[in-house]
C-alpha cells in the first residue's frame, strides 16, 4: 500500500470533532459546492491530485497517473487512518459529486450527534438531466425514481449550494449506498463502493446524492478533460471506470441515460415531495 506523504499528515490540524475529505483533479465545477456544502459541518481537507490550476488550501499529492485506482485507495485509507489518529472522533469521505443530506436534521448535526454505531452508510440516489434524452423515454420503465420539485431539466445553476434541486429525476442507485461516515478506523474495499457481510443497513434518515449524471453538457466537458491526463492502465487497458473518458456521441448519450448497472431492477415507486 502506497504510503502517506508527510506534508499530509502535517496539514492536519484539528479544530472540530468532524474531519471531512475528499480527492479530486481538476473539479471546478463540483468542488466549489462541495466545500460550500460540508465547510459549516466540520474541518474540510481537500487531497489535491495535481489539479490545473492547484486548488486553493489543498494538499498536494504527486502522482504520475490518472484514474490509478490502487493508488488513490491508498491515499483516501491512508489519509482517513491520520485523521482518526490525529484526534478526530469522526470521519467522512465524500468525492466531489457526492453530497450527503440527512432529511431531519442539518448536516452538522448528523456528523456529530448520531448513534447508528462505527460505520453509516446512505441510501444513495443519481440526480439525472433529462434535457437530452429521447422522446418518449422514462426512467420509470425499469428503476426506482423518485421525483422532487417542478421540471427544471436543462438549466443548473452551479452558484447555488443546492444545485440537486434544478433536477426533477432522483434514481435509487444502491451501489452508492458507501460506507463513508465512520466513528473508528475502517479497512475501504477497492473503490469505496463494496461494504462487508457486517456493515449496518443503509440508514433511510440519509441521502447520498451522486451528482456525476446532473448536468448533461458539463458532464462531457468532465469526462474530456480526464481524457487528457495521462491515463493508467486501471482504466486504457482493464476498463475500469472508463465510463468516465466517454465524450463521443452516441456512445455518451447509451451511457448517460440507458446505463442501467447504476439503477435499481426493481418495481418503480412514486413520491411527491412533501413540502
């Protein structure tokens, strides 16, 4: 396992109980209102894989490779190890297009005064731009959807903290249901997204919301981006993830919306929002 870089650990400098950390190269878009979402809920730490411009207050890490998955596991368990190790009573892991949301209480609250034992772990939903996709299609015909606020599709305002809410469809995504806030050390499978035969439930008071598929003409200026960096082989060669280096069309649009390994197979369900 690839070791830690001391000006890492250095950097680690406790002032709440909550320890908050992401790893991301070059996310202008999302990280932004990543750090706007979990600033207020505890101490922020942001991994910084040689992003173009660097990122301001991150931590740089060096690393020839792009997409190198063994590495940047080692780096996100490394990293959560000194920060439990360095005082911290709580630690969460969130990349730059994941948002945790609890529905009772504000974020800050949940980090700090929940009691669901070591290891929580969301109920997960993809937030999904229906702008682009084909007449008559319905992401009702095979997954859970959930639909929240009036049809915005086509427009997202990335200056707001909520930017979720200009997005209608909500999708049940289980593979997402991560175990990313922790009370002790806790040994990530490869990618983060796999739990053990003892992981609790997904906790039904806490969302996970996946943002990667919210915006669809930004997520092609994403993945275009990541297809400059000198790729590893993880992704040129074994195929992992290289979803994520999709900018041609048709084969971005088969993935966007008829990708149906991140939806659920099971009967759809229905809810309007409450409020």
């Amino acid at each position: 396992m690839a070791g830690l870089p001391q000006r890492a650990r250095d950097s680690i400098r406790p002032v709440s109980s909550v320890a908050i950390f992401t790893l991301v190269q070059d996310e202008p878009e999302f990280l932004p209102v990543w750090k706007a979402h979990y600033a207020p809920a505890g101490d922020v730490y942001i991994l910084d894989h040689e992003s173009s411009p660097p990122v301001e207050g991150g931590i740089a890490l060096h690393h020839k490779w792009s997409w190198d998955f063994t590495w940047w596991h080692d780096m996100a368990q490394r990293f959560q190890e000194a920060l439990f190790e360095a005082g911290y009573q709580t630690v969460v892991f969130a990349t730059p297009d994941e948002f945790l949301v609890p529905i009772h209480v504000p974020l800050v609250d949940y980090f700090r005064r929940y009691s669901h034992g070591a290891v929580v772990r969301p109920m997960a939903y993809d937030i999904v731009d229906m702008s682009r996709a084909s007449p008559g299609y319905d992401l009702l015909d095979t997954p859970v959807g959930v639909v929240y606020h009036d049809d915005k599709d086509g427009f997202l305002d990335w200056t707001s903290s909520r930017p979720w809410e200009d997005r209608r469809w909500w999708v049940r995504c289980s593979s997402y249901d991560k175990p990313l806030i922790l009370r002790e050390p806790y040994r990530w499978s490869w990618g983060l997204h796999s739990t053990k035969d003892d992981d609790p439930r997904p906790e039904s008071d806490l969302r996970l919301l996946h943002l990667h598929r919210v915006d669809y003409e930004s997520g092609k200026i994403r993945h275009a981006r990541k297809r400059l960096r000198l790729n590893h082989k993880d992704i040129t060669e074994f195929g992992s993830g290289a979803h994520n280096l999709l900018t041609e069309e048709p084969a971005y649009n088969q993935w966007f919306y008829h990708d149906v390994a991140f939806r659920e197979r099971t009967p759809w369900t229905l809810h309007a929002r409450a409020d």
